[in-house]
C-alpha cells in the first residue's frame, strides 16, 4: 500500500489503499523493482463508491482521497524528472 496504511482491504467495492503522496514516497522502491511506468486511477472526484474513478462528479476537482494537487504535482514532477 502507498498511503502507509496496514489494515488489509476487506471491501472491494471501495476505496483500498494509497495516495499520490505514497506513490511518490515509494519510487525508489518502484525503481529498483525495474518498473518503468505506473499507472494512476483517474484524478477527478469521484461519488460515493466510486472507487474506481470513473464515477465523476466534477471534472474541475480532484479525488481528494488520493491527496492535494501538491502532492499530484509532486509526484508528477518526480517521475518525470
């Protein structure tokens, strides 16, 4: 998990794990693991449920579940550079 957490997801029709903030803490885990791309849920917030992503309710607003525009700005930055 990314988001630091350590109870294990016992709902999977909801919300499990990390945040970009995680990810970003984890690349260089990622990185010697080889992995050369990762791949994020979509960005825009999201109903009730809708974990997944692809459930929007604002294309203006950003899941808050998976942290603050800094911290998407941040990991974006880090992976690109």
């Amino acid at each position: 998990r990314g988001d630091g957490g350590t109870e294990q997801c016992d709902d999977l029709a909801d919300y499990c794990g990390g945040t970009w903030r995680g990810a970003l803490e984890k690349l260089d885990y990622l990185q010697d693991l080889g992995v050369e791309a990762i791949w994020i849920s979509p960005i825009i917030a999201n109903v009730a449920k809708g974990y997944h992503g692809f459930w929007g309710k604002s294309l203006i607003d950003l899941n808050p579940r998976f942290g603050t525009a800094e911290d998407l700005q941040a990991l974006v930055h880090a992976v690109h550079s």
